[in-house]
C-alpha cells in the first residue's frame, strides 16, 4: 500500500503539474489531498479541475471553507490582506466548481497492517486552523489528539513539512504544493516562499513502513508568466518571491 498526500496548492497549478508528474512515476494507490487548493494563486480552475480528475481522498481546509463563504473569511483565520485574492478567486469558480468543493470531507482514516492507522485531516483532528509544529508543546498535542485511536497523524496548513515522534504515534506534515514556507508562519509577519513543491508518501509492505518527504522542483518562469496574465491582486508578492 502506497498512498501520496498532498496539501496547499493554492492554486500553483504549475507546481501541482510537477507534483503530479512525480507521483505518476511511482506505484501509488491512493492519492489525497490534505486542503486549501483554489485560492492565492493564478490558476485556481485548472487546480480544481486537474483534482476532480484525479478522484482522490479530499479533505476540507480552512481557505476551501472561506471559498464556499467568503463573509466568514475571519473565522476561517484568513489574514485581511489575502481577501482581495479570496474573492478574487472565487470570481473564477463556476458553481460546478463550487459544488465540487463541498464534497470535500473534514477527516480520513486508512488502516494498513501491523496495526498501523492513519487519520488524514487539514489542521488538527479538531480543527482545520490549529498549527501543529516541531515545536508545538505536547500539551497542545495531548488536547489535539485526545481519544484518537490512530497512530499515525498527518495533515497540511502549516506549509513546513515535518516527521515528528509523539509517545508511539507518528505526527506528519505533508507539506505545501503551491506556497512551502521558508519559515514558519507568525501571524501578522510576511512569508517568504521555496522555489520547490513539497509532498508526502507513506508505504507499507511487509513489516517495513516507510515515510518518504519529497521535494519537487518545478518551472518557475512558467509560474510567473502565469501570475502575469492573471491579473490576480497579489501578483506583485507572488513576483517577489521569486526574483529574477
């Protein structure tokens, strides 16, 4: 059993094609999408689109719900200064589109052998805007976690991957397609972005169970062509974060 976890795409559909492109070339079984796909990005329909094909596991994240319901955009934690883009995006959106998104599910367990469980979410098993961190306390984890029988944990929304051990669990971060993060995210601060794609494979065969951390590097150039025609209301950021 092989399953690739994907997560933020945030509309990069060019990072996603890249993404995709190393998934092929590899016996997955299942793919799933951890959340935020459409918005900050300039290419927000073929992102939904290339997805839909894709049939995978998909999971609601705190920008999909903003998606769906702009108006609430602050109780989704979406910074003021991203709501241009949000409804920018949505502008896009067809209602197919948006009918799409509400399939999305809030949670997905998977059950391998030797007793391994995977529970699959976007923030935290209790919320898609908690930020789980290498250096989150374990008293946060302790509350995040609380009567989950999985072992393994793996979500999205903080944009930094990471393997962390917690008692004899596994709490994963697949990473972010679209926006991987320099830095971790501090609320108010800028970021600043990685010129690659990241994702997540876990693979069990036998009594060997493998987490794979992947990084992708994709066409940058073609990002910013992409970012330029769009017209999109953060293109300038998107142009600083990768200079040329």
């Amino acid at each position: 059993m092989r399953i690739a976890f994907i997560s933020d795409i945030h509309g990069n559909f060019t990072a996603l094609q890249a993404v995709l492109a190393d998934i092929k070339s590899q016996s997955i079984d299942q793919v799933v999408c951890l959340g935020d796909v459409a918005t900050l990005g300039p290419q927000p329909v073929e992102t939904l689109h290339v997805l839909r094909d894709l049939e995978c596991v998909y999971i609601m994240g705190n920008h999909d719900k903003a998606t769906l319901d702009p108006e609430s955009a602050e109780k989704y934690e979406i910074a003021s200064h991203l709501i241009p883009d949000l409804r920018w995006c949505q502008g896009k959106l067809s209602a197919d589109d948006m009918q799409f998104i509400t399939t999305f599910k809030p949670m997905h367990e998977f059950h391998l052998p030797y007793g391994n469980h995977i529970l699959a979410y976007h923030g935290s098993p209790i919320s898609d805007t908690d930020i789980i961190q290498s250096t989150t306390p374990n008293e946060d984890l302790d509350v995040y976690f609380k009567g989950q029988e999985a072992n393994i944990f793996i979500g999205g929304h903080s944009h930094l991957q990471m393997v962390r051990r917690y008692d004899n669990k596994l709490i994963l971060n697949s990473g972010s397609v679209g926006n991987a993060f320099r830095f971790a995210y501090v609320r108010g601060k800028p970021v600043h972005l990685l010129p690659w794609a990241e994702y997540m494979t876990i693979s069990q065969s036998a009594n060997f169970l493998n987490v794979d951390s992947r990084r992708v590097y994709f066409d940058i150039d073609k990002l910013l062509e992409k970012v330029k025609e769009s017209q999109i209301p953060s293109a300038d950021w998107w142009l600083r974060q990768y200079p040329r």
